[in-house]
C-alpha cells in the first residue's frame, strides 16, 4: 500500500475515511458487475483494475457478479469470456462467480415487500402510456390511472403476472415514488416487466424479470458491498437505489461514481462493438484491432501492460479522451526491456553483394537485447544475396534521406559496410528488382576500423536462409480521434479506417525464429514490436501481428551513428 500513497485517488481517500470512522467495521468489498452481453473492453479493464485493485490493497474482497437481467441479450458465451478476460488481466474475484439471476427469488420477494408496504402497484399503461405519463424535465408527470390500486389486487395481478396470465408488456410493477419528482428516474420506474424470453441461466422458469436497477442495488446489497463503484452515467441512479434499499429497510452500500475511459480512434461501447462483429467489419470480438480484452490479447498485448496502463490514466470524475498513444506506449516499454530482437524484412529487395564470393557463407553475431544485459548473443548467417527493405533504397533519395541510394554506403547490422553500385529495373514497369552492392571486408562486425562514419544502420536477412511468413500490420480501427463524432445522417461506421488492416503474405525473416511459438512476442528490428498469433499459426508457418510500431526510437539511433 506504501507505493500507493502517491497515486491516491478520491475513491481511496473515501474508504481511508471509512476505514478511520469505522463505517462498515473496516471492511472493504467491491464488485465488478458486467452484464454479460458482451465481451469486455479496454474500459472495463479501468473498473476491473479499480474494483479488484482496491479489495487488493486493503485486504478486502471483490466479487464478480454478473448482472444479467436482460435475457434477450446475454448469453452463456459472454460470462465465459468475462471469466476468462479477468483471469488473464491477473485477478481473482472472491469465491464463486455470481449472478444477479440467482437472487431472483429474493427479488421477487422484496417486489412483494413493496406492495405490502404500499410502495409498489401493477400498472396498465403501454410502454407508450407510461412515456407520455412521465413528463419532462420541465413538466412534471401525470399519475397511473393504476397508482391507488389496493394492495390485495396489486399483489393478486403481479403474482399472475409472473404465472403467465398476460402478454409480454401487458403490465409492469413500478414503484410508486413520485410523478412531480425533479429525478426523472423517481417519477414510478418500472421494476418488473413482462418478457417470455428464455434466460441462459433460468430457462423458461420466469416470464417476468426483474429491471436493471432494482436487480443491481439489490444485489449489491445483499453481497454485503461496501463501495458500490460505477460510472457517472449511474449518478442519476442513485436517488433510486437509496429509495429501494430504505424503502425494504435493508443494508447500504455506498456508491461512488467515476468517469468512464474513452480512448481515442476507437469506440467502447458494447453495442457498437457487436455491431462491427454481427456486420464483419471485424474478424471477431478477438479481432486483434478490437480494444477488447481478447482483441488486446490476441494483438499482443500482456496483462501487465494493460495493468500499468489503467494505473497510469487513473481514476477522475470528469469525461475525456484518452489518448491511445499512452496504451501503446505502456506496451513497447514492457517489450523494450524483455523481448528478443531479431531481424525480419516485411518488404523485400533484393540485394547482391558482387565482390562477396558465390558460395560463401558465414555467421554474424547479433545482439539478442541491449537493453537487457543478460541476454546475450545469436548467430545470423549472412551471404552474398540478402533482402532488405525497400523504403530503405531510393533511386532519388531526397535530401535528408540517408538510408541507401546509388553511391551511398550504409551498415548491414552486425554485419559489414556495403555501398550501392548497379540498380536493376523491370524494363516494363520500371519497379526496381535488384540492387547491386560491394561489401568492405574489413568492416566486419558492423565497425569501421578507420572510424569511417555512415548515416544509416539497415536491417536485412540472408536470401537463402530467411524463411518467408505472414506478418499482419494493423493500423487504428477508426479515422476519427472521436469516431461518434459523424456527419448527419452518418453513423460510426462511417468512421471506419479502410486501411486498418494490413496483410503481408511475404515478408523475410532470419531463421533463428523458425520455429517462433504461438504467444512469443519479438522486436523486429526498426519495425514494431510482433507477436506469434495463437488462432493462425501453425507449426514452423508463424503468422505475425504486430502490437505496436517502434515509433522513432531508431530515428534516434540513425542520427547517433
Ligand atoms: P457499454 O456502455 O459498453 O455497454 P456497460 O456499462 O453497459 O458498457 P457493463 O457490463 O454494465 O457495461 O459494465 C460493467 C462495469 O464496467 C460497470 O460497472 C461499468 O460502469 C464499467 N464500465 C463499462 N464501461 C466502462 C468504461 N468505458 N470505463 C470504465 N468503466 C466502464
Ligand atoms: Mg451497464
């Protein structure tokens, strides 16, 4: 907890407040509540971290509990998918997973409570109805013809409610609050609604269901939570959670809102999501551009970084953008440090080195990571014919270009000082096909014993021992820093970047990682971090994505030298 001092946020200033007044006998017990109706994003990874964070750091618990109230939406698929994710983020949520569905005995018992107590009454207003009943935030609203039912009947129509006397709208059970109130939310909502829907975990058992928010402040309190965390959306809530817990006389937890995380070039809402899955914009929820958890994963993305990064941005009350850039930099600084870097040429051109003999060959030693100092050497065979990029060759170069043109001289990394003599065009489409260079024997090892200067290091692989792979370049999902900002008439997906998505079928890299495994991340030399893609590989046939460009860190290096 020491570490943390620095980075106390408001909700932790309330629950030391807590601790020190004794409000809930010193306990801490948050939860994570999804609706499993989708898979979770980079946003609900902020609420994760917070929730199982908190219960981490005061010895707490934290419970994960599904809020599926809404059968037509949710599905068995998700709830697998929500475990898995936190899991894999590195937490672990207290005891079983539970499920708001479990408690709706108990909340229909509690329903029955309020009628007894004359605080709730069965309603014959279509949906339609009770809109036009309810007002506006000018206008106060109008009573239910419904509102003075007598109990008896109320508890008579809402018991054949759920035994399936009346058709699916038919009624509803609301709470009879108060039609004037400022809180649009306490002008009589709903708790009950009618809906003959299947439920994934209930079956056919129930064709009525408890609403979102009676279920959720219900089932928090009957957790025992003690600091109901949530986004600000729910602030409006509240009145209403505090209405339904006193008016049943039950336990409170305390709710505390915080701004929900919005990331640029992306969207996070679950809705939209979907959409970009039912409609194929995207592979799948684990498409490796999604800002899902198993998007992120798939990418490359680890659990640490994610970790540090929601750490990072932290926890406020106010709305805003953050950048993805603070996402991306959280991965390259873990993979800066900790993986191998080897040598991979995604666009190939090749080269000849007309004064190395024809038949030779010989190994270079490369520097597995220089950031880590134990990470020792490797052997990178080198040979008379290599590939090297081809953004790295111009014919014209222009003026601050220092890579390889006729004339220039260059360093092949760990290997020698070659300079380009002959240039090999396609008569027809005048593509450049070949580059011809002679090599400096003498610079072996990637040194010139003359304290002779080149402007440019290049990355390369031996023609003949490189093996060829599919390597995926991936680019923001969106054009838009704020894709729900549209022109009219327009939705989000117009927002869409066409280019997010970028295939190499042949891409060269150097053989020490042949047989690279599913789930090894790498740094290609000057090209991004990449990861061995666990769905698409096969043995010996790799399949690359890449988490994250490199940025300018060899921009840095190519001035330096
Ligand atoms: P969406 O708007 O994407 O449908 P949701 O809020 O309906 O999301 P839930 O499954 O209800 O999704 O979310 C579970 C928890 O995660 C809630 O406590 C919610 O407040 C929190 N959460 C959801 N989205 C974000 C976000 N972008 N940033 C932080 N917390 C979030
Ligand atoms: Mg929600």
């Amino acid at each position: 907890m020491e570490e943390k001092k620095e980075t106390k946020n408001f909700i932790r200033e309330i629950i030391d407040k807590d601790l020190e007044t004794g409000k809930y006998e010193g306990r801490v017990h948050t939860r994570f509540p999804p609706e499993p109706n989708g898979y979770l994003h980079i946003g609900h990874a902020k609420s994760i971290c917070l929730n199982f964070g908190l219960a981490k750091d005061y010895s707490g618990k934290c419970n994960l509990r599904m809020d599926d109230t809404n059968p037509e939406k949710e599905d068995i698929e998700y709830v697998n998918s929500i475990q898995d994710n936190i899991k894999w983020l590195g937490f672990n949520w207290n005891g079983e997973t539970l499920f708001a569905s479990d408690y709706y005995d108990k909340l229909y018992d509690h329903a029955i409570a309020l009628i007894k107590k004359g605080k709730a009454y069965v309603c014959d207003l279509s949906q339609e109805k009770v809109r036009e009943y309810r007002g506006t935030v000018k206008a106060p609203g109008k009573n239910s013809p419904n509102r003075d039912r007598s109990i008896e009947e109320n508890l008579d129509l809402f018991m054949r409610m759920k035994n399936g006397e009346f058709a699916d709208g038919a009624k509803t059970l609301r709470a009879k609050i108060d039609m004037t109130s400022q809180h649009m939310i306490m002008r009589d909502p709903p708790l009950y609604r009618i809906k003959r829907y299947d439920h994934f975990r209930t079956g056919s058992k129930w064709c009525i269901y408890p609403m979102y928010d009676f279920a959720h402040c219900l089932s928090d309190s009957a957790e025992g939570i003690t600091h109901s965390i949530c986004t600000m959306e729910f602030e409006n809530n509240r009145v209403l959670y505090d209405w339904v817990l006193d008016a049943l006389e039950l336990y409170h937890p305390q709710q505390i809102e915080f701004a929900r995380l919005n990331l640029s070039y992306t969207v996070l809402s679950k809705r939209k999501l979907l959409t970009l899955v039912n409609d194929k914009h995207v592979s799948g929820w684990d498409d490796p551009r999604m800002p899902t958890l198993s998007g992120l994963r798939r990418r490359g993305y680890t659990p640490e970084a994610i970790r540090i990064f929601c750490d990072k941005i932290g926890v406020a009350r106010f709305n805003s953008i953050i950048d993805v850039v603070l996402l991306e930099n959280s991965i390259r600084e873990q993979l800066n440090k900790e993986v191998l870097r080897v040598m991979g040429v995604l666009e190939p051109l090749k080269v000849v080195i007309t004064n190395y003999p024809e038949d030779k060959e010989e190994t270079v030693e490369a520097i597995n990571n220089p950031e880590d100092e134990n990470g020792g050497t490797r052997k990178v065979p080198f040979s008379r014919e290599l590939y090297i990029e081809r953004e790295d060759f111009k014919i014209d170069p222009p003026k601050k270009f220092f890579r390889l043109s006729p004339g220039k001289e260059v360093r092949l990394r760990y290997a020698y000082y070659v300079t380009c003599t002959d240039v090999l065009t396609d008569d027809k489409t005048g593509e450049i096909t070949e580059i011809h260079c002679t090599y400096d024997p003498a610079t072996k090892g990637g040194d010139s014993p003359d304290g002779r200067k080149v402007k440019a290091t290049l990355h390369w692989v031996s023609a003949k021992h490189a093996y060829k792979c599919k390597v995926r370049l991936y680019d923001h999902l969106f054009i838009k820093r704020d894709p729900n900002e549209v022109e009219e008439g327009k939705d989000f997906i117009s927002n869409l970047n066409p280019n997010s998505l970028q295939m190499i079928d042949n891409a060269f890299l150097e053989p020490s990682i042949k047989d690279a495994l599913p789930g090894t991340r790498y740094q290609f030399e000057r090209k991004g971090y990449f990861f061995v893609d666990p769905v698409d590989s096969k043995p010996g046939q790799p399949v690359f994505n890449r988490v994250a460009s490199l940025r300018d860190s060899w921009a840095k290096i190519e001035q330096s030298q």
